[in-house]
C-alpha cells in the first residue's frame, strides 16, 4: 500500500512539474533561425500519380500529419476531389479558428419544349456558403465549425493560441446531380441539385503557412508547413520548419 502511494505521488509531482515548466512559446512564421527546416518540395495531385504524403514534422519516425487529394464519385455525380490535412495523432495540432458556416440556397426554374415537343421542367438548387442572388435564402447554419487559419510571412503564433487536432477539408470541386421528379402525359420535370462546397476554400496561387503545435512530454514545439495550391486539387508542398 505504501508503494502505490509512493507511485501516485512521484506521478503527481511530474504533472505538475510538467504543468508548471509551461509557458507561453511563440515563433514568427518564415523566420528560420536556430529552428529545424525540412525542404521538402513535392507535388501533390488528386489526378495524378502522387495523391498523398505524410509529415514526420518533429523527426521522431512518427507521422505527424496527412496532406491529401483523392478522387471520389460515382456513375450519377461524376468525380470530385477532396483535399484534407489531417492530424494523425493526439499530440499533433493544426492552428485554427472557429467559425459560424453559412450555407445559402439558390432556386431557378428553367421551362423549354424539346423536340417532340415536350414540355421539360428543370428545377434548379444551387447552395454555396456566398448568396448568388441577393433574396437567396439561409438553408442551414454550422455553429462554431474549427477552420483551419491559412497564415501569412511573419505572422506571429503562441501557443496559447487555438490548436486542435483534427481533419480539416481544405477544397473540394463541385458535386452535381440530377434526380427524376415527375412525368406526365406532355411534361417531364426534374430536380438539379449542385453543391459548391466553397466553405472550405483554401486560397489558389499563393503562398500560405499552415501554423502547428506537436506536444512533447513537457515541451510544446510550434511550427509551420509551407504550401501553395496551384489550383483547387494540385498542391506544392515546400517545406516543414518547427523550433
């Protein structure tokens, strides 16, 4: 029984010896000195044949975080890509915010004769997080969804500031349908259903930072990978840097 009390209090005094040597950490995003840089410089695209790496960014053997772009679809919605960053364990975390999504709906109507001189009805849904049409309508809000915050060169970063590990989709192409709704003697009416996904619209043609924290024992080590999509699915990676 001693022993065990014994152990519980050695493992208490660790904690808070490891809660205690905390303190706030920062780094400013492209200054390099005296922190570790992997140059890196690979090419990830969802069409082409390297579609995903991982990143051993602290260089313990351990994959730290997933960049990705991967085909998916079918036979009725055609192929789309989905990029992601993913955090592949509990101590690796990415830089965010939190934010409301606001995902409007768009409604349009097309009616034409075809042909055989059949009326065909079109009824068309667009939604996107922007309104097309100043009197689209609100479809449904996402309260406080974790984004991932694209930085700039000389950004400042803490560790006090809002990481989480987590998967973040970062672009997405466009997903279309359509569906069969209704035939009648002269008529045929169908529902067209697109879905923009520009909620998660990481920028296009530039270079930006993604901010991270690895947590080590009692150290909080802050970095940065460095990136540019050369459009929605092709992504440059640069290089990794962490203090």
């Amino acid at each position: 029984m001693k022993k065990l009390l014994l152990f519980f209090s050695l493992l208490n005094v660790l904690m808070v010896g490891c809660i205690s040597e905390r303190h706030e950490e920062s780094i400013i995003i492209g200054q390099k000195l005296g922190l570790e840089v992997d140059v890196l410089n690979l090419d990830i695209e969802g069409n082409g044949l390297v579609h995903e790496a991982d990143l051993d960014v602290n260089h313990d053997d351990i994959p730290d975080f997933k960049l990705s772009s991967v085909i998916d679809g079918s036979p009725g919605i055609g192929k789309y890509v989905t990029v992601t960053l993913s955090c592949l364990h509990k101590d690796a975390l990415i830089k965010g915010n939190l934010m409301n999504d606001t995902v409007f709906i768009n409604r349009d109507t097309t009616i034409f004769e075809n042909d055989n001189h059949r009326i065909i009805i079109h009824d068309i849904y667009k939604y996107t997080c922007h309104r097309i049409n100043p009197q689209d309508e609100i479809d449904y809000i996402n309260f406080q969804t974790f984004k991932l915050t694209p930085l700039e060169e000389n950004t400042y970063i803490g560790t006090s500031q809002l990481f989480k590990s987590d998967t973040i989709i970062l672009n997405q192409t466009s997903i279309s349908y359509h569906v069969f709704k209704r035939e009648e003697i002269d008529t045929s009416e169908f529902y067209y259903f697109s879905y923009f996904n520009d909620c998660n619209s990481f920028p296009i043609g530039s270079v930006k930072y993604i901010g991270f924290k690895i947590n080590e024992d009692c150290n909080q080590r802050l970095g940065w990978i460095k990136i540019m999509f050369e459009d929605v699915v092709k992504i440059k990676i640069f290089e990794s840097v962490i203090d």
